[in-house]
C-alpha cells in the first residue's frame, strides 16, 4: 500500500507543483492518477520512487517512510515504465528485460531464461529475444518495458504514461493485455494518465487532480461518472458520461438470435436462397464473419461464386463478453439492424437488434 | 634538382618509396622504417595522455552536467599556432637535458600534440553523454542503478559511436601534425618532408607526404575496424539481412482490426 | 568480450611504443676513428653538399657514426652541442655563440670547405652604376673581424640590427649623403637569420643614403623561399655567401677559392640576377665542439678526428 501524507513538492523558484496531497492507493489495485496539464500528477508519481524528492509531508510504502530508504535500494523493488520506454539501445531485448534481476546478482543464465518466459507473458514471440529495441516498433518497445519493469516481480509498479505514445489501435490492444496481466498478478500499482477515458477503463481507483497539485476527487470510475464532486471534475470526465458509463460495464448473458449463414466458399446461388430479407451473413472457414452479402448485388463478374468485394464490413463485431456499449453499437452499425455477436473465439454465436439491447439497458437499472 | 612534369615527378617518387635503401637506417641518413615507428610512438603517446585526460573528463562532464565551460575553453586550443608553441617551449624546456636523449625535445613536441588532441576527444566524449536519449538514463535511474553504473553501463555504450569518432578525429589531427618534431631534432615522418624540402630533393619530400597520409588512412581503418567491433549493433544499427531493420509501426499490430472489419 | 578487445588493443599499442623505443641514440661504431663514435649535428643539406659531409670524408677520412639534423647554425644546434645531444656541430664562423659557450672550431688545414664572402646579389637592372658604386664600397671595407664584431652587438648584446648598420656606416665613412642612387627603387630581402638581416640594414641605409626608395623586405625565410623571389623581381637586392649560394644553383660546382667561387657564381647565375665585389668577409662552415669535448679528445684540427679513439 502506497500513502501519501501532506505529501508536498515546491521548486526553488516558488512553484507548487504538487500541494499536501493525501491519498491512499491500496495494494493489488490500479490506481490512476489523472488530471490536465500541471495538476501535478508525474510529479506525484515520481516522489513514490524518489526520482523527485517531496519537499513537505511524507509518503510511506507498506507503512515505511520512503525518505529513509536509501533511493537506489528503494528503487530495485519498484517497477519503473515511462512514456517512451527507455529501452538500453545497446543491448538486446532479453538483456534488457533480465537487466534488474542481473543488477541484483541472479546468474545471467538463469534471469535471460526468466526473461524468455516473461517476454512471451506480455505477447511477444521469442524471435524478438536477439533482437534490438531499434528493430521493434513502439508498441513492441512498450510490451518490453513492461516485461522489464516486472522481471524482478517486484510488489510495486509505477506507471508515468506508458500507453501514451503509441498508435489508438495499438494503444487499446496494450490496455487490454495490461489489464488481463494484472489480474494475473495482483500488484500495486500507481498509473499516470491525461487521457480520462484510460483512467476509467484502467482503474480500480481514479485520483483526479487539479492544477496546482491538488487532489479534487478520489473515487472509483462508476463512482466519478455517476457523482463528479465538483464542476471542474464533471467537465474533465467529460460529456456523454452516462452513454461513456455503458462502455465499462460488461452485459453478461446476451438473448442472442440465430442467423442464417453462408461460407465465403459456397456459391452465389446457395447464398442467394439462403437469404431471408435480401441479406445473408458470410463466414470463412473458421466462422468468423466475413460481413454482410446483399443479394441485388449479384455474383462476381462472369462467375458462380460470391463476391467478396461486394461483402458489407462496416458494421462493427461485439464479442459475447463485451460492454453495453460494444453490443449497442453492433447493432446500430450493422446494415440489417442486426448486431453481429462472437464468442471468445471470434466464431459466430449469434445477433441483437438494438431495441434488445436498450432494454437490457434499462432494466440493469443505473441512472444516467 | 629535378625538374620534370607531373608524371616524371610520380614516377620518381615512386622509385624513392620502393628503393630499399631508404628504408634501412646509414650513418647519415635514418631510414623509413626507422621514422615511420619514431612517428607511430609520438602518435600514440601524444593520443594516450589526451585520451587519459580527455575521456575521463568529457565522461564526468557529460554526466553530471558541470564544468561545461571546460568543453568550450578546451575548443579553443584548436587555434593553436603548434611549430610556434613548439619552438616556444623547446627554448625553455631542452636546456634542462643534458647527454645523448631526445627527451627535452620530445617533451615540448609532446605537450604540443596533446593539446591539439584533447579538443576532438573531449567534445565529442561530451557530446555522445550529453545526446543520449534522457528517457534511457530516467529508466536506468528509476530501476535502482547508481550514478557510476548509469555512466558506464548506460550512457558510455551509448556515447561509443561519438567517443570513437572522436578519437579518429584526434588521431588524423595528431599524426598529420607529428611532422613538426623535424623542427626540432627528432626524428618522424616529418624528417623527409623537411629534409627534402630543404636539400630540394623533391621525391624525398613528396615522399614523405605519401608516408604521413598513408599512415594516417592505416590508423583511421583501424580504428573504424575497432569501432564495427565494440558499439552496439542495437546503436550502430547494422543488422545481418534486410528482414532485420527497424521495423515500422504497422508491423505487429495485431489483426483485431481486420476481424472488425471483416 | 568488447573489454577484452580494448584490453588488447592497448596491449598492441604499448608493445608498438616499447619497440620504437629503441630506436633513437646508437652508436655504430665501425672504424674505432674518434669521429665514428660521434653524433654531428647540423643542416640536411650539409650532408650531400660537396664542401659538407663528402668533402670532410675525402679530405680527411672523417666520418661520423650518426648525423642528426638540427637547422642551420641556429639555436637547435647550438643547444643541442651545449646539452651533449650531439658531440660535432656545423656552425658559422661569425656565430657569437661559439665565443659566449667557449666552443672550439677546428681548423681546416687542407681548405675543405669552400669560401664563403659576402657579396650583393643584385638584379641587372636595378644595378645602376651609383648602385653599384655604393655596394662594392661597403664589401671594399667589410672583414671577417668586422662583421664578428657587429654580430656581438646585434645577437649578443640584443642591440637593434639598423642601428648598429647606421654606426657602422658612420665609422667607415661611408655615410655620405648623395644623389647617385635617386630614382632607383629597389625592393632589398634577406634571410631569415641576424647577420643576413644586419647586411641587408647595411646595404638599405647606405643606398638610402645615396637617394634610392627602399623598400625593405626582412626574414623571408631560407633559399628556397627568397631565390625564386629574387628570379621573378618580387625582391631586387640581397646580401649573399658566394660558396653557399653557388652550391644552391649548382650542386655539382667543385671549387673552393675565393675567386674560383666568384667565376663559378658568375656562369651559375640567372640571366636576370649579378652578382658584385664581394666582401673579404667570410662566414664560413665551420666544424665545432664543446672546449670539454676538444680537451677530452686532443682535438685541434678537423684531422684529429680521423685518429684512432
């Protein structure tokens, strides 16, 4: 468990950066630390490993005055992941995950071969091992920085941005394998963000600060959508709370319909007298679903089969466990009001239009 | 003197290289082989005190930010008039030695070669510090290492590319300029130059300007061999085959987005 | 397995510098001859010139068992016969410093080396006969003493080179104001050593004297230097040695007297450059060591040399 106490940091020349802040962030959970430009949240974060020394108050870990510790030492039991990663370029991928384990004297052998294992834990196939942090894109660098912070399992991780830098496609796949991670391994961890919509998919608790290192709300994500405390933390977690809200919580069974299909294989003739009203759902082999197929548009040109050009992908796929959100919008998007759900798999398990899907809405019954 | 047109004067000096007699040492003359080590041993010399003081300093001012005014104070020792500064410290030091030794020569012609050296090695040893990626040094300090272990198993492998370029710089400046020892009675390369120059035996003269820039292309080789040998692949990024090269950022992105769209 | 390179590397170069060590002072002594244990200092082209290393080997069987260049009777060979560096120096006979260290010049008994008198060398057609007039007065009357003298004053006693010109002008009477050079500018070098810049102040101010604009152009450098610029006119006059500066033009000229040398000179010249009266003045080669050395070895003459250690 990570206090803080008072916890102060003013600069030399008179600014406050981060003002007697009192927070608690509990052991085995994500707690984010969000807020805009200047609240003070990096700062906050890097008093925790005394990368920034606090100037007031105190901050104790597991009940230990930080400030008596010794940084360095206090530093090997926490693990560190920063925006850009600060991957050591000169070594390889392997020797950048082992490097705390071998700065604490485990033998070279035994910390690459821990390190093969936590390389495949966070999504990278062993052919990266040889490899250089120059050869990986961004989002490779980031899933080694992670695995690096973790290598001596250490009970603590902080992290300042980790996700900021990458692509949102990218970005959202990291989120999910952090949070699938972390519910492997339980550890106290200290997140920083700017971006809300991460604080409240990430956190078990969201800190929102203010400019001025002032902490203006401690709550959990359903909490501070529901009851923002104040006007400027209303207006930093934004609009569409009640809509955003959706997006965070998983329906749970689903009343899917059955749906006729077709294989992409089959012939145009078997897909057009499966259709009920001029629509036909195609999967592959594997049934997953390959989009809609409209039968006015015909067979492709001078043959029998279905033409994979004409196939509608717009719409989007919700996944059987998925939120509200997800399953709502499958079904507004699709072109046959029809929401394309599939299992965890990705095969096809079924469809909900979207009258099914706001009365399940209403009836979980939260206010917006 | 010889006079011929520019072919004729290759052709001679040409003959003056490859003439063994040249290369071995007589009572009047010293030969190649003789210079050619005298001028490697003022060379190294000169680059070993330099880099002794040059790349410890250019390390710790690199790394703990001070002391920046010496990087700038020690550029402007480049501008130094060396055969003047040669000649001035000669006239002081040489009288103090007495009996058969080079050594009150060698001293001035020493000191003036270190100066001309430290500059290249010690901005560039600074620079390669200075330039690498704060984000790396944030994450080594963050994850427990100490001040000595960031500088020497972080930011001196990473400054390697910097720091050997600088050394390179230093060693071309230094053996291009280790031709002055002839202005005082040493030996080196230089002795050709001078001496032919001054007995208007031109092949010799020439001569011995080939000797200097070949020495000076070997030691450059060299180093750039040491070079490919000690940084990195992750820095100097040579990899094996193409497949290898820095990645983009589409690669690795996994397929979630063409199953949406599907 | 990168320290282990560098470790190596270091190695390598250490064991290059170690070996090169030991190639700086040795002594072959094949002869056993006093001069075969010698180290001799002095110019590199004393060391093909005929009056020079050749001559001293034909005229009296001398020959050293290293040479080391230093420069041309200056301070490095000075220095160097003063600090034992080297055991025999070539100097010039006008050198006060051979006076002020107490070194001995050896004799030269069988006229080894060639005469060397001060002489104008002149362009033909600044050499206008109140020019000329005014030239060969001054080497009518300039010594080997006289000169020895006035290099005390300038290099010695640090007196100013022009100065001690005018005062020696003064005392040979040859400072009359006239007109016989008017109209003639003349654009007056000289090498880059004290007594070479003294001759050229002499000439300057006597012409001066005389009406010619002067335009002084001191401490070129050596010959290589100032004969191309006296052979394109960039420089008119300059005070010369008739044996050196034959040498120079023609490495192969053989003679040694005063007016061979001068008859020499004459053919070797450029069509463009004359030479005048020379000057019975000499500042000649001459072979030097320290007074511990000559007493050490019986040294008097260049022939002890050739005698049995």
């Amino acid at each position: 468990m990570i206090r803080f106490e008072a916890a102060s940091k003013t600069y030399p020349d008179g600014t406050i950066a981060v003002d007697a802040l009192d927070l608690v962030a509990p052991s085995g959970q994500i707690t984010v630390l969000v807020g805009p430009s200047g609240c003070g949240k990096t700062t906050s974060l890097r008093m925790i490993n005394r990368m920034i020394d606090a100037t007031g108050g105190r901050i104790l870990l597991d009940d230990q005055d930080i400030g008596k510790v010794e940084p360095a030492e206090l530093r090997r039991g926490i693990g560190y992941v920063i925006q850009h990663a600060g991957l050591f370029p000169h070594r390889t991928i392997i020797d950048n995950i082992a490097s705390v384990p071998i700065m604490l004297g485990r033998k070279k052998k035994q910390a690459r071969a821990d390190a093969m294992e936590l390389l495949e834990r966070v999504g990278l196939d062993q052919k990266f091992a040889h490899r250089y942090p120059v050869q990986l894109s961004g989002g490779q660098q980031q899933r080694v920085g992670v695995a690096r912070a973790l290598a001596a399992d250490p009970p603590v991780m902080l992290m300042d941005e980790p996700f900021s830098a990458v692509d949102p496609v990218v970005r959202e796949q990291l989120q999910d394998e952090f949070l699938r991670l972390q519910g492997e391994l339980g550890k106290t961890i200290v997140f920083v963000t700017h971006d809300i919509d991460e604080a409240i998919k990430l956190g078990d608790q969201v800190a929102v600060l203010r400019v001025g290192g002032r902490l203006a709300q401690m709550a959990t994500p359903a909490e501070l959508l529901s009851n923002p405390i104040d006007d400027f933390v209303a207006n930093f977690v934004g609009r569409d709370r009640g809509y955003r809200a959706l997006g965070f919580e998983v329906v749970g069974a689903l009343p899917l319909e059955p749906e006729p299909t077709v294989a992409l294989s089959s012939s145009f003739d078997q897909a057009a007298r499966a259709a009920q009203d001029g629509w036909i759902l195609v999967l592959d082999d594997a049934r997953r679903p390959q989009g809609w197929l409209a039968v006015d548009d015909g067979p492709a040109p001078g043959s029998e089969a279905i033409n994979p050009v004409t196939l509608r992908r717009g719409g989007t796929v919700a996944d059987v466990d998925g939120t509200y959100r997800a399953v709502l919008d499958a079904a507004l998007s699709s072109p046959t009001g029809r929401g394309v759900v599939v299992d965890r798999d990705g095969a096809f398990a079924g469809t909900i239009n979207a009258t099914q899907v706001v009365e399940l809405i209403e009836s979980r019954g939260v206010a917006s | 003197m010889a006079k011929g047109g520019g072919g004729a004067m290759i052709g001679q000096v040409f003959s003056w290289l490859t003439d063994p007699a040249h290369w071995r040492d007589t009572a009047l003359d010293t030969g190649i082989t003789t210079q050619l080590l005298a001028h490697v041993r003022f060379s190294l010399i000169a680059l070993g005190i330099a880099s002794a003081i040059a790349l410890p300093l250019g390390l710790f001012i690199g790394h703990t930010r001070r002391g920046t005014f010496l990087v700038a104070g020690a550029n402007a020792l480049r501008a130094l008039p060396s055969v003047g500064l040669l000649v001035l410290l000669t006239v002081m030091i040489a009288p103090h030695f007495h009996g058969r030794t080079d050594i009150g020569y060698v001293i001035p012609t020493e000191i003036v070669l270190v100066l001309l050296a430290i500059p290249p090695i010690l901005s560039n040893t600074y620079a390669g510090v200075d330039t690498v990626d704060p984000a790396v040094t944030d994450a080594a300090r963050g994850m427990g290492m100490r001040g000595r272990q960031v500088l020497f198993d972080v930011e001196l492998p990473c400054s390697l590319p910097l720091i050997l370029s600088g050394l390179r710089s230093a060693t071309l400046q230094v053996i291009a300029t280790a031709t002055i020892a002839s202005f005082v009675p040493l030996g080196g390369l230089g002795r050709f130059i001078y001496d032919g120059l001054q007995q208007q035996d031109y092949p010799q003269m020439i001569g011995g300007g080939v000797l200097v820039a070949a020495l000076a292309v070997t030691a450059d080789l060299l180093l750039a061999l040491l070079q490919r040998v000690t940084v990195s692949r992750g820095i100097s990024g040579r990899f094996a085959t193409k497949g290898d090269a820095p990645a983009g950022p589409i690669e690795g992105a996994i397929t979630r987005v063409e199953v949406e769209a599907g | 397995m990168k320290h282990k390179i560098l470790a190596g590397a270091a190695a390598a170069a250490l064991a290059l510098t170690l070996t090169a060590c030991g190639g700086s002072s040795s002594d072959s002594s094949s002869g056993g001859t006093i001069a075969s244990s010698f180290i001799f200092g002095g110019p590199a082209e004393f060391k093909t010139r005929t009056d020079g290393i050749p001559g001293l080997a034909e005229h009296y069987g001398v020959s050293f068992g290293k040479y080391t260049v230093t420069d041309t009777g200056g301070p490095v060979t000075v220095n160097a016969l003063k600090q034992g560096q080297i055991d025999a120096a070539d100097l010039f006979t006008t050198d006060p410093s051979i006076e002020s260290n107490g070194f001995v010049i050896l004799t030269d008994p069988k006229a080894n080396f060639a005469a060397q008198n001060v002489l104008p060398i002149i362009n033909k057609d600044k050499a206008t006969d109140g020019v000329k007039t005014t030239l060969n007065a001054i080497s009518a009357k300039l010594d080997t003493a006289g000169l020895g003298a006035l290099m005390v004053k300038v290099v010695s006693e640090k007196q100013d080179p022009d100065a001690v010109a005018k005062a020696w002008l003064a005392d040979q009477g040859l400072d009359a104001t006239g007109s016989s050079a008017s109209g003639v500018k003349l654009t007056v070098g000289s090498a880059n050593f004290p007594e070479n810049v003294l001759l050229a102040q002499i000439y300057a101010e006597a012409l001066k004297a005389q009406g010619a604009d002067i335009k002084l152009k001191l401490n070129i450098g050596s010959r290589e230097k100032y004969v191309p610029a006296l052979k394109d006119g960039s420089v008119d006059l300059m005070p010369e040695y008739n044996g050196s500066i034959l040498q120079y033009l023609d490495a192969k000229a053989t003679a040694t007297e005063p007016q061979d040398v001068f008859d020499a000179l004459q053919k070797a010249l450029p069509s463009n450059l004359i030479v005048l009266d020379q000057a019975e003045a000499q500042d000649s080669d001459a072979i030097v060591v320290t007074k511990e050395t000559a007493e050490k070895y019986g040294l008097k003459s260049i022939a002890d040399l050739a005698k049995k250690k």
